[in-house]
C-alpha cells in the first residue's frame, strides 16, 4: 500500500465514527414528542418556584439589603453589669479575624490612595497609604461595620470599635 491509500482508508473510517455519533432526525422527533417530556410543565414549576416569596432570600441570603438605620441598630451590643457582651445577635467572638484585618487594610489604603480624608493626624513624612491605614486601623478610628455571614443563614454585623485587634 502506498501512503496515500493508507491516508485514504484513515480517513474514510473517521467519516464512518462521525456519522454514527450524530442522531438521525427520527430520533430528535421521537424525544421531542415523549409523553415524559413535558416542558410547559417543567416551565410552569421553574416559574412557580422562582416566582415564590423566599426563594432569593432563602438561596441567596447575602442578597438581602437593609438600610442604614436597620444596620446599626443590629450593631448595637448589649453588656452584663462586667461589660461582658450578652446579646443574642452577637454569637461569634468579637475578635477581628485575619481575613477581616487584611480587607479593611486593602479597602482602606485604597480610599487613602484615591484622596479620601484621613482620621488621624500623620507626619508629613509618611505618605504610604498602607501605613496610614494600618495606623487608622489600630487606633480603631476607622467607621467600618463588619457583615459577617452565619452558616444558620443569618447575618452579624459588627463596629470596627468593638471588636480586639491581635493581629
């Protein structure tokens, strides 16, 4: 055999494995036309369900938006006569977390960066936004309100001003 029958007979055997794979049209009708598949029916759930009530607050809790008087008034924490915090909105320990730190830094060098007003008073010298924000941060001069997600589905919100750095 020469090359070009052997290249001829790999050809034609890809074109027969094609062909097998691709569904002939009396298949497609058979499918579309099964008692089993019904899509007004499946349309009619998929709507019913999406157009329910709770179905974005129960999936997406994190889609739920209140407003600013709502916000603080979660933030407002409850103290035993020891200072103690004894207040069923808070469960979580009011320690702000690594994760937390690290955004609010970002979030803040970033505002310091685009030209946003300082909260504290910095040399002349010092002109690193990074910096700047970490020392608003340690100081807790910083007006941030943490939202932090509960696995039950509910949500914390907590003032900067409340919660230890010991990072």
């Amino acid at each position: 055999m020469s090359d070009e029958e052997d290249i001829q007979e790999v050809y034609d055997e890809t074109d027969e494995s094609e062909n097998e794979s691709i569904p002939d049209e009396d298949s497609i009708e058979e499918y579309c036309l099964d008692p089993l598949v019904d899509e007004t029916t499946e349309k009619m759930e998929v709507e019913k369900i999406l157009k329910s009530p709770t179905f974005i607050g129960d999936t997406h809790p994190q889609e739920k938006h209140i407003n600013y008087e709502e916000v603080l008034a979660l933030c407002s924490i409850l103290r035993d006569e020891k200072q103690n915090i004894d207040d069923p909105r808070h469960r979580t320990l009011p320690l702000l977390t690594k994760y937390e730190y690290t955004r609010i830094l970002g979030v803040r060098a970033g505002q310091v960066e685009q030209g946003a007003s300082l909260f504290i008073k910095v040399p002349d010298t010092l002109i690193d936004s990074y910096l700047i924000a970490k020392e608003e941060l340690h100081q807790k001069k910083l007006p941030f309100i943490i939202k932090r997600p509960i696995p039950n589905g509910t949500i914390e919100y907590w003032k900067l001003e409340d919660l230890e750095i010991l990072v």
